[in-house]
C-alpha cells in the first residue's frame, strides 16, 4: 500500500496579532487540511480549530468504511464539510459573542486502493495544487467574488491583484447563507507533491515563485514546507500562513 506523508506548518505571521489557521495531517488516514478563520478577535480561531476538529472526528470514525470502498471518498468529503459547517453553526448558537464567525477549508483525501486518486473539498480561499515534473498547477479555485468577477470577464488577472474586494469570499464554513463545497478527483502518480495552502501564502507568492521553490525542494517535503513560510514571512507576512507538503514516501 502506498504511504503519504504530509508535513505542516502553521506562523501568525509579522502582523497579526493571533493564529487564526488551523490544519491536520492525519497521515493513517490519508487525510489532511487546512482552515483560515475569519470573524472578531476571537470567532476566527475558534472556527477554525472547531473545523479541523469535526472534521479529524468524522474521519476517524469513517476509516474503516473509506478504507473498505463503503463510502465514496468524495461523499465523505461533502458530508465532511458540511458538518463541520453545522458545529460551527451549533457553536455559535451556544456563544452568541461568536456570531459572524467562520473559516475557509480545503481537505484532501488520498485514495490508494485502487487507482491512485487525490479527492478534494473546499470553501473559501484556502487552495490545494499539486506539483508534477515541475510544474505547479492549481486544484482548486477561490470562492471569492474577484473569481467571479474574472469568470465574467468583468476583471483581468492583472487587475485582480490589487482590486479592494479581492478577499471577499462567496463562500465559507459558518456563513448563514447556503453553502455548496466543491469537491473534485484527480489522478495521482507517486512522484507527485501535494500542497494545502492558507491565503497567507498565496496573498505573498505569485503560483510561479511557489513553483520555484518546490522545484528547488527537489521533492522533499520537509524542506519545502519550510521554505515556502519563510519566503512567505520574508515578504511581509501579512496575515497568518499556514502550509502542509504531501508527499509519497
């Protein structure tokens, strides 16, 4: 059986005053994840944390059922993300202070038994992409109103970058209006490196200079988990980041 190993790391960065990201590597189950809270002092931490929580508990439940192909990977992801939506939702009905709280997520989940497959779920900004023969390429794409905006062709790329709503999100765990996590499959080859990414990373690093540097990594995770947080904080840190490198082993 093939044997993923994900590696991560998690700075409050240069500014912010609180770590509001949270993330799971839980290499036993294949499984790993990222969340960017969001919401008052306090709301964004807890969401986040209550997230990854929920989510390491359902996994842990549903190991054997996965691992036994009696539940589809990606049911589990959308039933997964949603109910850590309801527990942050529950949450927030138990502490009224914490209102207008949320979080991003992106799991990944990684299929062995068969064919080779990466499955993937997200809300929000937090991205996942994955590194092959040196290319870098994007798993996910941002639930986020510049999204829409470029898929309408009512922005370029280039004036996305510094438009003032570039970080409004469409969509999140918590949000009061209904949400619909996307959830895709792709074909995994062994050499493969895998990233989960906070919008800290993304928010410092244009897609090619993250390419550059797990290029530079040549392939080992360790090494470039860390070097993309210190590039990150290098830059400016602006905001929390948070990175998990997966990698066969």
């Amino acid at each position: 059986m093939s044997t993923w190993v994900g590696i991560g790391r998690s700075e409050i960065g240069l500014v912010r005053t609180m770590n509001q990201d949270a993330f799971a590597t839980l290499d036993p189950l294949g499984l790993w994840a990222v969340a960017d809270g969001m919401g008052g002092h306090v709301g964004g931490e807890v969401a986040a944390q209550a997230a990854i929580a929920s989510i390491t508990a359902q996994a842990q439940l549903s190991a054997d059922t996965l691992r036994q192909g009696q539940t589809a990977p990606p049911t589990f992801l959308a039933d997964a993300i949603m109910q850590a939506h309801h527990a942050i939702l529950g949450r927030v009905q138990l502490e009224p202070k914490l209102r207008g709280m949320g979080t991003t997520i992106v799991l990944l989940y990684i299929e062995t038994t068969e064919v080779l497959t990466a499955h993937l779920g997200h809300l929000g900004d937090s991205r996942a992409y994955s590194f092959r023969s040196g290319t870098l390429t994007p798993l996910t794409r941002d639930h986020t109103l510049i999204e829409k905006y470029l898929a309408r062709g009512i922005l370029t790329p280039k004036t996305a970058r510094t438009h003032p709503e570039r970080h409004v999100l469409t969509q999140a765990l918590g949000m009061s209006s209904p949400i619909k996590p996307s959830i895709s499959s792709y074909p995994l080859e062994p050499d493969d490196l895998l990233l989960l990414c906070s919008d800290g990373l993304t928010k410092m690093m244009e897609d090619d200079d993250i390419q550059d540097i797990f290029t530079a990594g040549k392939g080992d995770p360790i090494r470039t988990c860390d070097r993309l947080i210190d590039e990150s904080l290098d830059r400016g840190g602006t905001d929390n980041v948070t990175v998990v490198v997966i990698a066969h082993t």
